[in-house]
C-alpha cells in the first residue's frame, strides 16, 4: 500500500536535503515529489550536455517556488531527490533549472507520494554522463 506525505519543511534548512530527510524518515525510495513556497536564496543548475557537467546559478534573493517537481529513487542504496524548479522573483520574472545544494528554505510545504513497484535504483549511463535509471 503506497502512502502519501504532506510535510511542512523546517525554515533555513537546505530543500533537497529536507526534502531526503522526509523520504528517509518515511521509508519512501520510490515516489513523486512537489513543493512550493519561498526561498532565501536558490541555486539552480545547468547541464551542459556536450561537456557533460552543471554549471550553477547562484539566487542571491528571495524568491518564489513556482513549482518544484522531481521524484525519489535510489542511489547507492539510500533515497534520492531529484527536483527541478521554477522559480519567481520580486518581478514576477521567472526562471528555472535542476536544485542544486544551497537551496535555502523560507517557508516550504511539500508532498512526497509513494509509488508502489519494483526497486528504481540509479546507475551511471555512459551516453549522457548522468545517474539515471537502471
């Protein structure tokens, strides 16, 4: 039986980490996962897939999360985040990209949902550089 979290996440905390905490508490390794709010300051990542790395865009403002979306796996046999997000500054200028680490919480309300089925575990695949699905 699969199970849903709706979690408050802790002011000053970095997101993502918040966010695998939640995951890890809950035993949940292969999920959904949305999130809005606010943020301190943000840092959004780039994948640069010919050089195949991320280049990181520092947010040193309060913004808005839009929408964040990602989903839970597995990585080295522990839950991972991954999570986009959209993003909207005093302007209502919006931008976007992977989350990287540094993502600092204002205030953030997330839902986590898990999806019952088979181990999903990452693994490096040669053609694009990146952990992906097995």
């Amino acid at each position: 039986m699969s199970k849903t979290i709706m979690q408050r996440l802790q002011k000053g905390e970095d997101l993502v980490a918040e966010l695998t905490r939640v995951c890890r508490e809950n035993n949940i390794t292969r999920g959904a996962v949305q999130v809005i709010g606010a943020m301190e300051q943000a840092r959004l990542g780039y994948y640069h897939q010919d050089a195949r790395t991320y280049e990181t865009h520092a947010i040193d403002q309060h913004v808005e999360i839009l929408a964040g979306i990602g989903n839970v796996s597995l990585l080295d046999g522990e839950a991972f985040v991954h999570l986009h997000l959209t993003l909207g500054d005093s302007t209502c200028r919006c931008m976007g990209g992977h989350a990287m680490e540094g993502n600092i919480i204002f205030a953030a309300e997330a839902i986590i949902t898990e999806i019952p089925g088979d181990t999903l575990s990452r693994t490096f695949d040669e053609p694009t550089g990146l952990k992906l699905w097995a």
